[in-house]
C-alpha cells in the first residue's frame, strides 16, 4: 500500500471533526512545510484540495500555485490534486499546466480530474452554476482533449463546449499523466470513469461501504470493456494515530472543545460521546469511527488491513492532530515500515 498526505491548506476547528479540525487558523507556510517533511518521512504522494473558499473564515490556499511550491521544494514525492475543478479552468489549459509540472518535476504528476461541484464558491468567483449533465458532459469532452494535448501533436478540436485552433501542448510530459476520477455518482458518471480512470478514489466510508461503491464502479469498467482490476484504488480519509488510546482521547477532546468553523456543523454524537463515554471505550461513536482511521498504531494498521482487503492500494490522509507533526511521524516510524 502507498502513502499520501493531503496539505492541511484549510483550518476547521471544532467538534464537526472535519479534516484539519485542530488547526484554528491557516499558515500557508507551515502547510508547505508539512508537505515537505511529508517526503522526508517516507509518504508517496502529496495532494492539495481544489477550492477557492474553504475553511473558518473561507480562507485556502490555491490548489495549484501551491502543487507548484511544493514541486520545487521537493524531489521523489508524486503530486496530484483532489478533484481538481473543470469549473475552474478551461480544460486545455489544464491539460498544459499539467504537461508542464510532469515534464519539471521528472513524471511526478497524477492528474486527479472532476466535473467541478462547489457551486457557492464558483458563483461567489464568477464562474457560472451549471446543469449536472452539462457538468459531466464538459468532463467527458475535457478529459478527451487533455488526452490529445498531451501526445504534443497539433490538436484542432471542435467539440459542444471546447474549442482549440493548431493547439500543441509542449513540451509533453514525461509520462502519460495517469487519470484519477473520484465517486460514483450516477451511471452517466461512472462511464466516464469507465472511459479514462487510471485510478478511482473514495472520500471516507467503512470497508463495507466502499466495497459497495467499488462494486459499480467494477460494473462500469466490464460494460465498457475494459479490466477493473488495472485501476488503482484510492481511499482518502481522516486519520488520528497515537501511542495511546488515552492520547487519542485527549486529543479529539482538544478538538471538540474549540470553537467550531461556522461552515461546518457540529456532530452533536460526537460532542455526546466525548463528553459521556468511558474514557478507556472507543474514542468516537460507530459510526463516525467507522469513516475514520483511528487509534493506536497497531489499531491503525489492522484498520488498514480491512481496506487492502478491498483492494486498496493508495490511501491520502487528512492527520487531524495538525498542527503538531507527531501524528504524521509516528504514522511513517510505526506503521508504514509494515507495509514497505
């Protein structure tokens, strides 16, 4: 199994316990610099989330001005974003941008593409609300063009919503970027991923759940022709490690008694559970616990054993006790020599 980290580029403290739910406000260079430590430390991949308003107060960093901060300052990690928006950029211009990293940092890219669905945040920067099935097909289109782009052939395309003139996206990259989708939505989506997916990610579920979710999405590749078991899966979660189960505790106490984002809302289950559960009992409810990796490191590896059981190769984890890095650091000192 691979390693990702995932820049902690947002704060939202609080007892909603989403993400970064220790950080109480954003530092942009203390964001890089745990990427960077993140490559010293042994992780696989480094992932920067795509959106323009995020956080407590709506602050993020920008998706990939960042990725390009943290190319230069590093130099075997891979670099991906996470469903990067097509609402955001015009398709072609992607596809150059990510020839360009790829080509710069020695074919260190993964393009990890989406449709483009913060509505609130594109209207907030202009961009316009658009239809779900013009969302998808404008997907669909993007990725086909990207694909021509990045073979450095002149490409006229003429396409419902895209159009290029003698484009020629040079120089190319050093690999074939591979394609990450994420989701599974509707069928209309899962052809798509059918289509292109070299990877296919899963935000936060149980083992049970993304065995479901892969289920369709193994369904949608045999329809299209192609072998599902070629596909990489991903799993991006939230992850609590610690050399105790007390710690653990202490730690999501520390985070529940924060004053909360207000975009996030607060799970009251887990505010009623740190507060009235044994202290030696599990650290979070079921449910909540069962989208989490948690606990000691023995406890987080056998969690992880239960997904490569599902086939999952690649996981990218959220550590929610940033801004500390001990988290981070035990993770790759305990728990992925298990794995190496």
């Amino acid at each position: 199994m691979e390693f990702g980290f995932c820049i902690p580029c947002f704060a939202s403290p609080g007892p909603a316990l989403f993400r970064t739910p220790r950080l109480v406000a954003l530092d942009p260079v203390a964001s890089v610099e745990a990427g960077v430590l993140a490559e010293a430390l042994g992780y696989d991949s480094l992932w920067m989330a795509d959106h323009l308003i995020l956080g407590v107060d709506g602050a993020i960093l920008e998706g990939w001005t960042t990725l390009a901060v943290l190319a230069g300052r590093t130099h075997r990690i891979r670099l991906g974003m996470i469903h990067m928006g097509d609402a955001f950029r015009h398709p072609g211009h992607s596809a150059k941008m990510v020839a360009t990293l790829d080509a710069l940092t020695g074919g260190r890219t993964i393009h990890f593409y989406d449709a483009g669905w913060g509505v609130e945040e594109q209207v907030a920067y202009g961009f316009p609300d658009l239809p779900e099935a013009e969302r998808l097909a404008r997907l669909d289109e993007g990725l086909h063009l990207a694909g021509k782009l990045w073979t450095g052939e002149v490409v006229n395309h003429v396409g419902r919503f895209y159009r290029t003139i003698d484009a020629v996206c040079r120089p190319t990259p050093v690999q074939r970027p591979p394609v990450w989708l994420g989701e599974v939505r509707d069928d209309a989506y899962l052809n798509i991923v059918a289509r292109y997916a070299d990877g296919w990610n899963s935000v936060p579920v149980s083992p049970d759940e993304y065995r479901q979710k892969w289920s369709r999405v193994a369904d949608a590749f045999r329809r299209a022709g192609r072998d599902p078991e070629v596909v990489t899966r991903s799993l991006e979660i939230q992850v609590l490690i610690a050399p105790t189960r007390a710690r653990v505790r202490e730690i999501l106490e520390e985070c529940a008694a924060l004053a909360p984002a207000p975009r996030f809302v607060a799970n009251p289950d887990v505010v009623t559970h740190l507060r009235d559960a044994p202290k030696d009992g599990p650290p979070l409810p079921t449910d909540v616990a069962s989208k989490w990796i948690i606990g000691t490191p023995d406890e987080v590896d056998a969690q992880l054993r239960a997904f490569a059981t599902e086939g999952v190769s690649h996981i990218m984890f959220w550590f929610a006790d940033f801004p500390s890095h001990d988290g981070m650091r035990l993770f790759a000192e305990e728990v992925m020599p298990r794995w190496r």
